[in-house]
C-alpha cells in the first residue's frame, strides 16, 4: 500500500489554493483528525481513504463508501466530513465507539471487485483495530463478506445462527421514529395518517423508509435517478413521482433527504416548502450557516446523524456479538427520545437543532465511564 497517490500529489500541487482543502487533517474551525490513510493498490486498481476523526470513545465505526468522485480532493473532504459525522452519531447514540469512515474511489473501466476490496481489507487491518468498517453508499454486504479473509475488523455481515447482515433496515427505522415524532412535536399532529413526505432517493434505506411511511399511512412524493424504483414506488405505496430536480421544493409537510450530502444549502434551502426535515442522507447542510437559514424560515431540521443511527447500531451490536433483533430494534426505536430531546433543548436553549445536536454530542465525545 502506498502512503499517499502519486495522483493525489499532482492534484494537491497543480490546483488552485480555493479549491483545496484548508488542511489534509481535517475540517475548517474543527480539530485535526486522528489519523488519516491514504491507501493504493496497483494491482487491483484501489485508491481509498481512510479516516479516523476520533478514538474518544472507543475504536472508530463508519461504513466504506464506494463511489465515482470528481477527483480526489473531493474523495478527502467526503472523507473528512463523513468521519466526523460518524463520532457525533456514535457519541449521540452512546456507543463504545469513535468515528471513522472510508471512501474507496471506483474505478473506471472493468475491475475485480472481489480484488479490490480484498485489498480494501488489508489497508482497514493495517490499522490495526483503530478503524472498523461496515456497508455505506455503493457496498454491499457480499464486500463485507469478501473482506472477512484480510481483516477481522468488519461487520455487517450476514451471520448463521446469529444477528447481522444488512443494516439499512435499521437506519429507515430511525428514520421513520424521528418523522413520527417531528410530525408530532413540530406540526402538533397526532400521526402521520395523511402527512405528506417527500423522499429524495430510493436506495436500500430510502425504500426501506419509503415502506415503513406508507404502512402509517404517509402519502408519499419521490424521486430517484432510477426510474424503475420510482415506477415501483407508484405501483406499490400509491407514490407521486417529481424529478430529482424538483424533489427538494415538492409542496410536503416533510422532506426526507436520502441520497447524497449537501443537500440543504444556500440555493435550495430558500425553495424548501416542508415545514420539518429528516432523512438518511449523511452531511445533508452544506454549511452551519444553511441550519441556521432553515430556522430562520421556520423549517425544523433533524440532524442527520441523531436520525440516521439506526444502521451504525446494528453493524457495533453484531461487531461486539450482543445483538438480536428485537433488542436492537428497540434501542433503535430510542432515537425517537433523543428527537424529544433534542427539540426540548432547542427551545430551552433558543438555538437551532443543527447547533444544540452538535454542543450536545461534542460534549460525549469522551470515554464511556
């Protein structure tokens, strides 16, 4: 494995300085990274990063996200931002774990993948336990499964005879708690019966959510770059369907971001016609400034990452073997309290949910006594 790409080198030293990072370490105004890896493989064609933002609490926990970046400076900041993420939901969520995250740049043209992430794995075990990895955006847990031969330090893995496997179930369970719950405290509704909620994005967690909304009785708009899961949509949940474009200012009562991040920033928050937000996607505010822009239009927004616990609880429960399924579902079903608290916070503390959410879980960033 190589420390750092020859590429990335080029890229660092022929961009423009407004577009680089402000540090290789870590965010603007936030302290550095632990530990950051930059991992090659010639062989295989792997160009990964692998982050680990905080070991405060324990080992650092987030998924592998697979993905085709517009060059690597975008893979390092997607990087960055998605590790730190992972210590505040963790910390949020009260598990023994730190916050990590990987981002494996997808190669053009034809590759191994089982190769691949066999390499993959080897990079994840060349840090020897400080970073645990798990399914994100584009893996599967058939990689996971594929990495179990390079490193033990993986979850989300199918196991006989024990709990395990795929975890987005769980996160468009957390998901679906915290609406209800927003649904009630934010529009003094008594159910979602009739709300309705505009999904962006029907992947494994934005379908899974999809179903859970429709079963309450949810009426449903959605959109999707794949237009057979929206025609699924409309045949199965009865879904109005918008184009991806339009998805964001659909006339809803609540907006569900699921697919990628920076969704709420200085172009469409002034568009958005929900009244609460709360969705799967990682990173959805581009900027603080962008939370503070939704209060200020009376938009209540639930962090992403007190919503969207749900899958990273499932892959710490099956890591650490104390799982089952009830049980992990119902210390899911708990983010609906922290919402609760949340909200109650917010208006103590007259601020926006954006900010109290991140005072609130920084102040855990410690170790569990």
């Amino acid at each position: 494995m190589n420390a750092i790409t020859n590429d990335l080198a080029r890229a660092l030293a022929a961009a423009p300085a407004s577009s680089l990072p402000s540090s290789l370490f870590g965010l603007p105004d936030q302290a550095p990274h632990e530990k950051v890896l930059l991992a090659a493989d010639a062989q295989t064609g792997l160009r990964a990063i692998l982050a680990v933002h905080s070991t405060a609490r324990g080992p650092a926990f987030g998924g592998c996200r697979f993905w085709s970046y517009d060059n690597e400076l975008a893979a390092l900041n997607d990087a960055l931002r998605l590790s730190q993420g992972m210590s505040l939901k963790n910390a949020l969520a009260d598990l023994p774990f730190g916050g990590g995250k990987a981002v494996i740049i997808k190669p053009q043209g034809d590759f191994d993948r089982a190769a691949l992430f066999a390499a993959f794995g080897r990079a994840v075990q060349s840090l020897a336990g400080d970073y645990i990895t798990a399914e994100d955006v584009g893996t599967t847990t058939a990689d996971m499964r594929g990495m179990q031969s390079q490193t033990q330090y993986v979850s989300g893995i199918p196991r006989d005879g024990a709990f395990g496997g795929d975890p987005s179930p769980k996160t468009a369970y957390g998901v679906f708690v915290s609406i209800d719950e927003g649904v009630k405290r934010v529009l003094g509704r008594a159910s979602l019966e009739g709300s309705r909620v505009a999904i962006q994005g029907l992947g494994a967690v934005g379908w899974h959510l999809a179903e859970y909304l429709h079963q309450a009785g949810a009426k449903l708009v959605v959109a999707d770059i794949d237009a057979a899961k929206v025609e699924r949509a409309q045949a199965q949940f009865g879904a109005t369907a918008v184009g991806i474009e339009a998805i964001i200012a659909a006339e809803a009562d609540v907006l569900a971001p699921c697919a990628l991040g920076a969704a709420l920033n200085a172009q469409s928050v002034p568009t958005i016609a929900a009244k609460l937000i709360a969705g799967a996607a990682n990173n959805q505010l581009a900027t603080a400034a962008d939370g503070d822009a939704l209060q200020a239009r009376g938009i209540a927004y639930l962090p992403d990452y007190l919503v969207n616990a749900g899958g990273i609880i499932s892959v710490a429960r099956e890591y650490r073997g104390e799982g089952e399924e009830s049980a992990v579902m119902a210390e899911v079903g708990r983010i609906r309290e922290r919402v609760a608290e949340l909200l109650e916070r917010v208006q103590r503390e007259q601020s926006t949910p954006a900010r109290v959410a991140d005072a609130w879980a920084r102040a855990k960033l410690v170790k569990p006594a």
